[in-house]
C-alpha cells in the first residue's frame, strides 16, 4: 500500500530555492506568555505573531473562542504552506493531514450509527482534516452511503479499503476502526520518509517511531476491562514500527495490568521515568507523552534541508494552543496557581 511517487526532496543546493521560503516562516515562532485576564491575553496577543486574531470577538471573551480562533489561524498558515508547496513537500504535507482525517471520518462513521445530524458533524470536524466528498454529505443516510458515496472517495481510500468494509463500520468497535486506519497511515507515512531520505528520514523516522509507540502504549491501557477486544486483536492494532516493534509490541499484546505495562516498558530508557512521573497527582502519563513529543519536534528545528519541521512546526502550535486554553481557563476559573502546569515548548 502506497500513497506517494515522483521525485525525492533536494538537498544543500535545491532546498532553498523549492522549500526555504516556507521552511523561514516556521521559524518565526513566539514563546507563550501569562497574563492576569483574558481581556490582557487578548491585547498581548497583538504584540506575537497571532496579532489580532481576536479583533471583532466581544467581550467577555470565552476560552472556547480562543481555541477556535487559535486553531483557525493555525489552518490558514498550514493552507497557505500546502498551496505554494512543490513536490514533493506537497505530499509530506497531505501527509500531516491524514491523521486529521481519520478522526474526522471516524467521528462521521460514529454520527452516522446514532443517526445524527450531518450539518452538525461537519461543523464538529477538525479543519486540518476536511475533504472534497464532504459536499457529498447530503446523500447519506447509513453507514453504506457514507462508505460508499464518501469515504472511498478520501485521499485515505486505500487505507479504508484494505483494512475496512462496509459491514465493519456497523459491527466493529469505533476505536479499532479509528487505531486501524492510524495504523495503516503511520506505516505508509514512514515509509514516505525512508523514501525522501536525508534529514527528512533522520528527524521524522524518531518523531513517528515514538507515535507508533505511543499509541502502541495506549492501545494496551485503554483495553483493559474491554470485553471486545482481545490480546490478538490488541496486537495487529499496534504500528508495526517504532523502539518497542517487535519485541515489545509482543509483550504489550500479553499484558494484563497497568503494573505489567510499567515493567514491560522499564528496560526501554526513553520510556521508562513516564510511569513513574505519570503516577503522581502533577503529571499524567498523556503530560509525559507531550513533553517527549515537543522534545522531539524541538529537535527538528536544529536541521535544515528536511522536512521534519513542518510537522514539527504543526505539532508544536497544536501544543502552544492547548497551552494558551489551559491558561486561558486557569484564569476563567480563578485558578491562577496551576497556570505555569502547561508543558513548556521553547
């Protein structure tokens, strides 16, 4: 299964001339900072590159409308990336919003079981994942029209139909149709990168080996208890990739407690302070998992010629966003002690 051919990104003497406009505008990039009330967030805002994002929002403003309106921008910047891109960076970045999409169609598939409005599922998709056949929407009325008239029409087509049919989005549990279709995309976006080689192998192969892990770690925790899904059926949801394929992977497969997942994942150096940190009241294994990723995606900032950093740049305003909700609602609730709680990013 493929998504991608043609020609391989330059390197030292093409790169600046096809990606180095685009590459300088992520790099302009502005530290988070506190404020005492929303209405300060708002006129600080207008000194950092999100300006006045805000302007024409009346007061008092809502933490909810900072996070659209954050995220809003954050899709335009991506769109504006995506349609001055060349190949092959075009594709890397089609790339980043196929993960988007898989939320969005399983949000759709999971609507369209409990019968729910159409109009209020689109508005309820992510922005970065939004497709042409959505203007299809309107002709469906089970989950044979969507996966007929719809989701064989997405860009994740050959991920759906190799690893799905129509009966299985009416018998199968949403979460493994969600972690088998993020399967077959994190393999197939992997796989892009050996192809484009270079930096882009370099930094991207350790930022999604740690997503397959992740999830792989996920998976596992998130089935204990969950009658449907067995110990085989936990192991070909998990990313065939990644520090912990294949050995680990097959332990995880057989794990029955958190306790075991702790003990599998005490020998892999990276990993093993998360479930000690996680087990406090502070920090969570999920603050763990983002501290390593903005690690990570930091990283990919201290190379040129790849690609890396535009997921990277993505990832990272993801996280400087759900920093800006989290201190934005500390201060909504007169919380102002757990404002400095957010995960630091530069």
């Amino acid at each position: 299964m493929g998504l991608f051919s043609g020609r391989k990104h330059g390197g030292l003497f093409t790169f600046n001339r096809d990606d180095g406009y685009l590459e300088a505008i992520l790099r302009d990039y502005n530290n988070l900072c506190q404020c005492d009330t929303l209405e300060d967030m708002k006129m600080h805002f207008l000194s950092t590159d999100y300006g006045d994002f805000l302007a024409g929002e009346p007061s008092p403003i809502h933490t909810t409308t900072i996070a659209e309106k954050a995220t809003q921008k954050l899709v335009n910047e991506f769109n504006h990336i995506r349609n001055q891109a060349v190949e092959p960076l075009s594709t890397f970045m089609d790339f980043i919003s196929y993960g988007y999409m898989i939320d969005n169609v399983v949000l759709l598939i999971t609507g369209t079981l409990h019968e729910r409005d159409i109009s209020e599922l689109v508005d309820k998709c992510h922005p970065l994942g939004l497709f042409k056949s959505m203007a299809t929407l309107s002709v469906v009325h089970n989950v044979a029209d969507l996966y007929n008239n719809v989701l064989i029409d997405t860009p994740l087509a050959p991920y759906i139909q190799n690893c799905l049919s129509e009966e299985d989005l009416d018998e199968m549990n949403i979460e493994i149709i969600r972690n088998t279709l993020y399967k077959a995309y994190l393999e197939d976006f992997y796989n892009y990168c050996k192809f484009l080689g270079g930096q882009t192998e370099l930094i991207m192969n350790d930022i999604l080996q740690f997503e397959a892990d992740r999830r792989s770690i996920n998976i596992t925790i998130n089935s204990f208890g969950a009658t449907e899904l067995t110990k085989d059926d936990r192991e070909k949801l998990y990313p065939q990739l990644g520090l912990l394929f294949p050995e680990g992977t097959s332990k995880l497969s057989k794990a029955e407690d958190v306790d075991q997942v702790r003990g599998i994942l005490e020998v892999y150096s990276t990993y093993r302070s998360f479930f000690a940190d996680g087990v406090n009241n502070e920090k969570s294994l999920e603050d763990s998992f983002f501290e390593h990723e903005v690690h990570l995606n930091r990283m990919a900032f201290e190379d040129q010629y790849g690609y890396g950093v535009f997921y990277a740049y993505i990832k990272l305003r993801e996280q400087e966003i759900r920093n800006i909700v989290w201190i934005a609602e500390c201060i909504s609730q007169n919380m102002k002690q757990k404002m400095n709680q957010y995960i630091p990013i530069f």
